[in-house]
C-alpha cells in the first residue's frame, strides 16, 4: 500500500508529465517499498542505503538547535498542548536518549547474535530524567552530540555488519537489520522535529500522542 505522502507525489508527477510517463511512474511506484513514506514527516519508511545517514542525522540536529534556541518566550519550549502529549523540549530530550540507546543497540547486535532490544522506558525517563527543566541550548548540543555519537557509529559499519539483526518491538515484533535500525532511527530524529515545529507553529493545533502513549508504553519501544 502506497501512503497518502507517496499518493500526493504521484499525483503531482502525473500532473507534471505526459500519461505515459505517468503510467511508467505509477508501475514503478507500484512496488511499495521504496514510495511508502510516513504520512506525517513525509520520512521514506524503507530505504535501503544508509550512507546518507550520519550527514542527515547532523543536519536535523542542527534545526533542532535553531528551534530550541529561536527568539520567544522559554514557557513555549516547556509547554504540553496536551497532558499526554509532550513539550517541544520533551520531545528534544526523548530524541537525544533515543540516540544514545539505540547506538548501545546496534553494538549489541554487532556483538550478539539477534539480540532482542530491550525497552528503554521513554515515557519513564521524561520524569526521572527531567527532560522538561533542562536548558534548552544545553540539550540542543546534547542532541547534537547524540546525533554525532550514533552517526559515526553507522559511518563505520560495513555491509557485512549492516545486515546483522536484532528482534526489535516496533511496529510490530520482528527481525531487523541494521540498515533498517539505522534508518528508522533517522526517521525518529525527523519525526519528532516534525512534532516540535508543528507544536511551535500552532500550540493550539490538535496533535497526536507520542506513539508510544498511544499504544499504552511499555515494551513496544521504536
Ligand atoms: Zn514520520
């Protein structure tokens, strides 16, 4: 199944184009794994090179710093439009942590054979970790670092070590390879960015539950 964001892109390719160019564009279009992209950040879900990876990952960190330290009142940053929807700067720390977990992650998987990732607790950590009094120019270059840490860490990895695989909970129970970790981590940093500017945008625009809420937590980690 194609998504709304991979529907909307071959309605414009059709508009811009001949029909038979079109018709060639919908029959490529029509193998779903490489168009299937998230309906929200408009983030592809399934692609397979992870070179672009690290350079990507340090250009999202960067628009995070914009949006942390841009000029407006600091209430903004630490604001619930919702009680179970998180903050801009929530969500900022919930990125940072999922950084640094999932590069312990890849190692483990590096080291052990299909290890099953464990939980990391995120909605746990947003209290016990006090993601909602932290500085907001201290966590943009945490972020940064995190982004850093994780993006030289798949930097390094070569095909072999690319394909080993961990059983991962989200979205659902299954068995992942690295490439497709590496990936979906950088679909995480955008995601949220995509949460936090939308909340700035309009703090009053409806916005979902962070995922892991939504589903009732636990060990449904992404
Ligand atoms: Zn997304």
């Amino acid at each position: 199944m194609l998504g709304d964001g991979a529907r909307t892109l071959l309605a414009q390719a059709a508009a811009s184009v001949g029909p038979r160019t079109a018709r060639r564009r919908a029959a490529y279009a029509a193998v779903p794994v490489p168009s299937d992209l998230c309906p929200e950040c408009g983030h592809p879900l399934h692609e397979p090179a992870v070179a672009a990876v690290p350079r990507q990952l340090a250009e999202l960190a960067a628009r995070y710093r914009r949006v942390l330290l841009a000029p407006g009142p600091d209430e903004r940053l630490r604001r619930r439009p919702a009680p179970d929807v998180w903050s801009p700067l929530e969500y900022a720390g919930h990125v940072r942590d999922v950084l640094l977990v999932q590069r312990d992650r890849v190692v483990r998987a590096l080291v052990e054979e299909v290890p099953q990732v464990v939980t990391m607790h995120g909605d746990q950590r947003v209290d016990l970790l006090a993601y909602n009094d932290a500085a907001p120019d201290e966590l943009a270059e945490e972020l940064e670092v995190a982004a850093r840490l994780f993006g030289a860490l798949v930097a390094r990895l070569d095909d072999a070590q690319l394909a080993r695989r961990c059983t991962y909970n989200y979205p659902a129970p299954a068995e992942r390879d690295l490439t497709w970790v590496a990936w979906h981590t950088l679909h995480e940093v955008r995601h949220h960015l995509h949460d936090v500017e939308r909340q700035l945008a309009d703090p009053n625009a409806t916005v979902t539950p962070p995922r892991g809420r939504r589903r009732g937590g636990g060990d449904d980690e992404r």
